[in-house]
DNA sequence: CTGAAAGCGCTAACAA
DNA sequence: TTGTTAGCGCTTTCAG
C-alpha cells in the first residue's frame, strides 16, 4: 500500500491539511534590516546577514525534529508596506520569530494577540512578547572593563549602532555604566552607525579627519562588521593596532577572526539563540497560555590582538562555564 | 470599511485561501549540504552558509514584489529521511528551487513531473529541470590560465570539491583542459576537501607534511573557504604567500577579501543567481509548458594579492564588460 | 474495523 | 451591483 502510494508519487496537499487540522506546522521568521541600498561588491545588506545566518540555522535545526517548515521574510525597515507584508504573512504561519526588535513595542501587541510571537535579539524591556536575546550589558560590560582595566585605555570613542536597535541600546547602556565606575576614563567622542562595514570605514575616516588633537586610546563598535570597516580604513592610513589604538567589536562573526590583527569582540551564541527561540514558540504553540518570558543568553568575551591582547595561539578557553556569570573569557581559538 | 477589518485584525487565513485559489504563493528552497557534523566554534555548516545567503537573498529580492513567500529547508545529504522530508516539502510549495545538486538526477526528475523545479548551481548536464548556474568552467580556466601563463606557476596543486558537487566537477575539469593546453604545466597532486575551512586546513597540513621534495607552485582550491584554511594553514607555517606559493579560491565570499594575502578567486553572482533562477521558477509556476533551459551566468576572476599580483588598491575595473565573453577581469577592490 | 459525511475558511462562479 | 452557494482536498467524527 505505502509502496503503491510511493509509487503513484502522491503527496498530500498542505493547505488542505493545514484548513483541516487547522494547524500548519510552518513558522515565520521575520528579519528586520536597518539598510539603505547600498551597491557594491560586498554590500550593507550582505554583512547583515552574517548574523543572522546562524540563528536561522538554529531555528531549522529545532525545527526538522517536528517536520515543520520554515517562512523566511526580510523587512526592510523603513517601507510602509512591509507591515502588510507582516501580516499577511502572519496568516501563513502558526506562529512568529521576529530578530531585531524594529519592530515598534506596540506592533508586536497587536501580533502577539493573534498568534504566537517570540523576539529575538529585542528590547529586554518588552513586556508584551516573549524575548530571547544574548545578555549584551554584561557581555559589553566585560569588553568595556577589560580595556580600561586591563589595557589601561582611558579616552574611549563610542561608534554606537542605530538607534532602533535594541541590542545597540544595551550595549551603549552598558558603556555608560562602565564609565560611571572608571572616573579615570572617558568617553571622548562618538557617533552613530548603521552595523555596516561601510559605515565602520565612514566613521573612522572622519575620526582621522577631525581627530586634530589625537586620536582616542580606543574604538569601541557597536558590532563586528562596523569595527572591520573601522580596522581596514586605520591600517590603510597607517595607523597601528592595537599599538596607537585599539578596536572591538561585537557578535563575533567569522571573518573578525581572519583579519590581522584578529579582531577582539564578545561572542553572542546565535545558533543557539535560534533554537531556544524557535522552542519556546513551539512551546507557546502547544501552549498558548504560557506568560511572556525574557531568556538571556551568556555571552563569551573574546579576546584577539585588537584590543591589545596577545597570547598567540592558545587552545580556546573557557573560565568560569559553569555557574552564574554570563561572561566567561575565552582567548584566540587555535584553528589547528 | 477596510479600515473596520484592519482594526478588528483580521488577517485571511493562508490555508484556506491556498485551497481555494489552488495556490500557494509560496516557493521552497533546498539548500543541499555537504556536512559532517563537526562542532567548533565557525565550523563546517556556519561556512557553507556564506555561499547560500546572497543567493537567499536574491531569491527573496524577486518574491517580495509579487508578495510571495519563500521556504526554506537544509537537507543534510547523507540522512536516509531527507528525501521524505523533500516530500512533505514538495506539497506546501508551489515550486521547488534546489541549490547544488546533490539530488541524484532521476530524483529530480520524479519531483520535477509533479511540480516546478529549478535546480540552482547544478550540474549543467542536467536535462530534466531548468538550471540557473554561474559559469564555473570558464571562471575556473581563466583563473588557471592566469597562473600558469602571468605567474608561470607550472607545478600545481588541486584541492578539489566533494565529488557529489556538480560546480566541483565543472572546476575540475576546466582545470584539467588547461593543464591540456600547457604542456609545460602539471598537475602534481590533488585531493578532495569538503568545501569548509577545516578540509582546506587539513589539505594544507598533509601537503606540508609529506610534501618532501618541495611545495608545488600553485594550490588551486575550488572554493574559497577551503582556501582560506590554506591560507591560514600556510600562515601559521611561516611559507609566504604568493612569493613561496600561490593560492586561489573560488566563489569571493567577503571574508576572502580580508585576509592578508587577499584571497584571488572568481566571484559568482550569487544573488543574481537567486533573482534569475527565482523569476525562472514564477515563469514556470505561470506556465508549466516551458521548455527545461540551462542559464550561465558571468564570472568575475578577482584578482589579490593570493596569486600573485599586486595592484595595491586599484578602483574596480571590469574588462570586456558587455559582449560574449563571460569572463571578465577585476582587479582588487578599493574599499575606499 | 471500515466507510460515509461533515466541516476547516476561503474564493469564484452564479443568481438574484 | 450584491448575496448565495458550491467546492478546494484533506482530517475527523460518526454511523454502519
């Protein structure tokens, strides 16, 4: 029979199994996008996608135990007609992983009254939906900490991300508090970009153009992909690191680890930041009655030559796993 | 009246309308791996992702003007379910695009009679689907041709591709018909990565071990990820590059163009690969009646400093840009 | 245990 | 024009 069916090569129609079970084991995941089209070879939409590649690896990765599928959509963030884009995907799914929340708070409600939604990578203080998110603030705390402490650099430059990101603001707010227990160091300048590559090289050529007066002790980026831009424009014009100033980023992407020097940078687990989202709206799916809960994800502190730092090839490790601290130190991962 | 809708928050439901207009509006896409499972901290899998992104997100680019939806799957290729799970795919899709062709051809051809199938990346023998592909021969031959003729390496190496990638073999087998060309060139040892970093480093290291008697000239890899484990491998190993040997790769993924040697390689439109093999699929989804057809798109030989040369930090040029020839010349980026 | 029938929520064709 | 109704292809329930 199973054979015969193989055979004929029938497969079931799944949106008529979908209307009949009135379930259709397909969830969405919306990626928000702070872009401005950009052309170049390598643009500002490509590197944003280096984050959240992993996290959409983990999401598949819970999801083919269940055999369900996954939506994929990109929202740009400015378009007005990406919110009816939103909902008519929402009728689609059964339920919604949305990553970067620019999505506005009160946007969220409305979905979440719908259907089951999870925000990955949002605002800790929204209340209104489940979060999953790494634990930026002490993961920025520790960066921040080991600079000052550690490499004894005073006159901090702040390249932040943009304003609609949540994680930006809780690294930013992480900055500041670091600041506020080191009165020996500083915040001589910062400015605000975009998360792109581009915009790291745009904001450290005009740091070199206007840096009459010298330079700042260090570069603190919002996120890898910025601080790449800002470590190439410094070696093209000369500029030694971690020697006349130091640079990290954040995320720890793949290509922070090529460049040389290695780029120093605090690690977000995003694969797993993928799958604990997507089980937790699996489980909000079986369960809708479940409360909104905030998951915070530990971060590792990742430390290469940018900031200063220098243990050549170590094996990788990891202090202090286990227990309550969110931020353990691991050093350059040998790749042998 | 609309706005009555829009405030009580209806959205249509997606199953019932796909039952009723006996459309989906969705397409899927196959993503085929050619993954071990190995943890470390980028391994395998995130790497392979590099190469499946821009075309994503060109597919995604062409799907959201006619507000269709994109789904996607990972299927690992050695499982035994991954064909089951293509099934159950197959009937909440109205068409299938699937990248790499590792789906052996008769399968393609049992999915490809009961819906549309565009293979992406594929073997271009392939004369039961449509196939939307980069042109990796002549990319391939330009890029050895340029070895052996403007560097005069003569002894080569070639770390090849899994032997169930389609664009493996077409890079190996311009690579063979150039060596045809120059007797003076030899092939002086291959072997068979698995398209990640971590095949590219072992190569490396068993090249470095038993390779007494001297290096070869050149290491052709065929793709890039596994040059960049070369690259590093060498690196670490104190043997200069391009002055003690060359390396190229294949594909120009962004981390390529951060490493110091810059990695030379050909670039592949990947997103226009997605756009053009997605517009192909909605044709065919519009009009099942269309004749199977093969696209090749251009390549680009990118020239860094991997390979020899050295133009510094040239503008962007394309050389014999319109017109026949599908490969055109590119010397390094300035990012500038 | 097998087989018929009643929806699932929408669209499209048709009637009024 | 607007209102009604018959499916779309499954699953599930209920009768036989």
């Amino acid at each position: 029979m199973r054979a015969v069916i193989d055979q004929l090569g029938y497969v079931p129609d799944g949106s008529a199994q979908s209307l009949s079970r009135r379930r259709k084991d397909v969830i969405g995941l919306v990626c928000m996008e702070h872009v401005r089209p950009v052309p170049s070879q390598h643009d500002v939409e490509t590197m944003s996608l280096l984050f959240y590649d992993e996290i959409v690896r983990g999401v598949e990765a819970r999801l083919r135990d269940d055999n369900w599928s996954l939506l994929i959509t990109y929202l740009h963030e400015d378009s007005q007609n990406e919110l009816s884009r939103l909902m008519s995907l929402s009728g689609k799914v059964d339920g919604l992983l949305i990553i970067e929340g620019a999505v506005p708070s009160s946007f969220l409600a409305r979905f979440a009254a719908r259907l089951p939604v999870i925000a990955v990578a949002g605002d800790p203080e929204e209340r209104a939906v489940d979060l999953v998110t790494a634990d930026n603030r002490s993961g920025a705390a520790a960066l921040v900490s080991h600079l000052i402490d550690v490499h004894d650099r005073r006159a901090l430059f702040h390249l932040d991300g943009p304003p609609t990101a949540p994680d930006a603001k809780e690294r930013r707010l992480a900055l500041q508090h670091v600041l506020t227990l080191h009165p020996d160091a500083e915040l001589v300048g910062s400015c605000t970009g975009r998360f792109s590559v581009q915009s790291g090289e745009e904001a450290a050529k005009s740091l070199l153009a206007d840096g009459r007066g010298g330079l700042p002790d260090a570069v603190v980026c919002a996120n890898d992909q910025m601080a790449i831009g800002v470590l190439q424009v410094l070696g093209r014009a000369g500029v030694r690191v971690p020697e006349d100033i130091a640079v990290t980023g954040f995320d720890d992407i793949y290509p922070g680890s090529l460049l040389d020097p290695g780029l120093t940078t605090v690690h977000q687990p995003m694969r797993q930041l993928g799958e604990r989202a997507c089980a937790r709206l699996l489980d909000r799916i079986a369960n809708p009655d479940l409360p909104p809960r905030v998951e915070r994800l530990a971060t590792d502190l990742v430390l290469r030559r940018s900031c200063g730092c220098d243990y050549g090839e170590f094996e990788r490790a990891r202090l202090a796993e286990r227990g309550r601290p969110r931020v353990t130190v691991i050093t350059q991962a040998a790749r042998s």
